[in-house]
C-alpha cells in the first residue's frame, strides 16, 4: 500500500486538488471556467486576496537595525 505524502500548506492542497480535477492537466487548471467553485480564486497555488506589504522609510530603517543586531548576536554566540 503506497502512502500518500501529506501536505500541510493549504494553498498546495487546493492546487493539488484542482489538478485532480482537470485530469492533471495544468493548463486546463488556468483555463478552469469553474467560476462558482469555492476553490476557484485559489487555483493557481496562490492566495490572491493577499497584498503586498509596503514599508514606509521608517520601517525600512528599524528593520535593517534590527536585522544587524540579530546578526551581531548570531556572530557573537558562535565565537
């Protein structure tokens, strides 16, 4: 009995899912004209309801501070 692998992103699980589908056929996934599928918006592996994030000046400066001290510290415990 071969056992199945497990998926643990959901986003993989759907893509997954509508591959099978569309007899695993990918460009049948993209051209899927199952609109009312609750699936549908996912299809393509992707979450399209999620922005980007945009960081102001500010943001970017603290977070490259930030990244700086974590590294220092990571040199610091190897020593």
């Amino acid at each position: 009995m071969a056992q199945e692998t497990q998926t643990t992103n959901p986003l993989k699980y759907i893509r997954k899912h509508c591959l099978e589908c569309c007899g695993f056929v990918r460009a049948e996934v993209t051209a899927c004209t199952s609109t009312k599928c609750q699936l549908y918006p996912f299809r393509m592996g992707t979450n399209p309801f999620k922005t980007k994030r945009t960081l102001s000046p500010e943001q970017r400066e603290r977070a490259a501070q930030n990244l700086k001290k974590a590294a220092a510290s990571r040199r610091k415990e190897q020593s």
